[in-house]
C-alpha cells in the first residue's frame, strides 16, 4: 500500500502541491509514521491499523482513474484531494491495544475540522502556496462528506470535490460490505440491515471473486 501511494504522489505535476504531499506523507515525517497505522474509522469501514493508508490508497485510485474519463477534472488537484481528504482522523482517532476510540478533539471538533485545519496549517508553512490551488484543495477536505448532514460544513461544489466525494462514499461503503461479509456466520448468504451500507447485504452472487470469498474465512 505504500508503494501504491509513492507511485501516486510522483504523478502529481503541480509543484506546490507534491510539496504539500511530500511535507504531509513524505517517509520521514512525523505525519506518516502516525498515517501509516491509522484506522479509518471506530467501526463502519476499515477500521483497523493501516485502515487509513488503505482506504486513502484506493478512493484515490478511483480518483485517478476517473480523472481520465470525465473530462475537465484537474487531476492533480483531486489526487491530492484524494490523499488528504480523511487526514483529520489522524487527530480524530486513537488506537488504544486493539480497541478503536474517538479522541477529545474528535469529539469535539470532528474529523473534518480537524483535517481542513492541518492542511491550512501546513500550506501556510509552505509560503507561496498559490491562493486558488489553497482554496480548491481545502474545498475538497471541507465538502468530502457530501451533504450538511452528514457532516460537511459545505457540499461538493467542483468536480474536483464531486469526483473525491463519490469515490470516498463507494469506499467505504464496499469496505463496510467487507466488514459484514467477514463477520457472516458459515454458509449464510444474508447479513441483516448494517447502517454503514444502508441495506441489507446479500453475498450469493453467483461467480463471487474468490478473494472476495476469502474474507469471509
């Protein structure tokens, strides 16, 4: 997973933003080494050491990918975007042995405060980081979730924005599918309604990928 997420940063054409990324995620930084363990989430999807490296991996992947089929989407701004945009759960979470807890600052701020100010924090250390580069980027941190009531201070208002927002949604909602799958008992197709996927779940779909089977084990 890190080596995917090296191979993602140097695609990042803009300088100030592989600085930004290389200050935030670069190998010897005090960032990384606590971004590398981090889970996601307390309980709903990928919630577990390296859940966050896992996760930011994959949406931005999705970002990647579809940042060449839609057009007028600047790719290094949603990559970005991508990378960062759960960053605030580094200050959000804590593990605790193999228990998952929300942090004071979790509680009282919320992941997505938390995350807008580190980037902030950060981009203002840079200096000549430019003005609209700022305001994109943070847009995407402020607006991931959505929807005002799911969290989001404000909704997508860019493709950049859009494009992480439903690549972040699909990810986790398939990682909640993993999460229930693994906890199926033996032989059973059904998993009752789970709050992370909003539905019930059903994995009797003929020609499964065998992987997918496996984590059922």
């Amino acid at each position: 997973m890190e080596q995917d997420l090296r191979e993602l940063i140097v695609t990042v054409q803009s300088p100030h933003l592989r600085m930004l990324l290389e200050r935030l995620l670069g190998r010897d930084t005090e960032t990384w080494a606590l971004f590398r363990d981090a889970p996601a989430a307390k309980r709903y999807h990928h919630a577990y050491r390296h859940g966050l490296l896992d996760h930011s991996v994959t949406v931005t992947q999705a970002v990647s990918a579809l940042s060449a089929i839609f057009g007028g989407v600047n790719r290094d701004v949603a990559v970005t975007g991508a990378l960062l945009h759960d960053i605030g759960k580094l200050d959000a979470y804590r593990r605790i042995g193999e228990d998952i807890e929300m942090s004071d600052a979790g509680r009282l701020h919320g992941e997505i405060a938390l995350g807008y100010a580190r980037v902030r924090d950060e981009i203002a250390e840079i200096g000549d980081f430019p003005p609209e580069l700022s305001q994109a980027l943070l847009h995407i941190i402020l607006s991931h979730h959505g929807a005002l009531e799911h969290g989001s201070p404000v909704v997508p208002c860019t493709r950049e924005a859009m494009l992480v927002h439903m690549a972040d949604n699909l990810g986790s909602k398939l990682g909640s599918f993993d999460r229930v799958e693994r906890a199926l008992e033996a032989g059973a197709q059904w998993a009752g309604y789970d709050n992370g996927i909003g539905a019930v779940a059903y994995f009797g779909v003929a020609g499964a990928d065998p992987q997918s089977a496996r984590l059922a084990a």
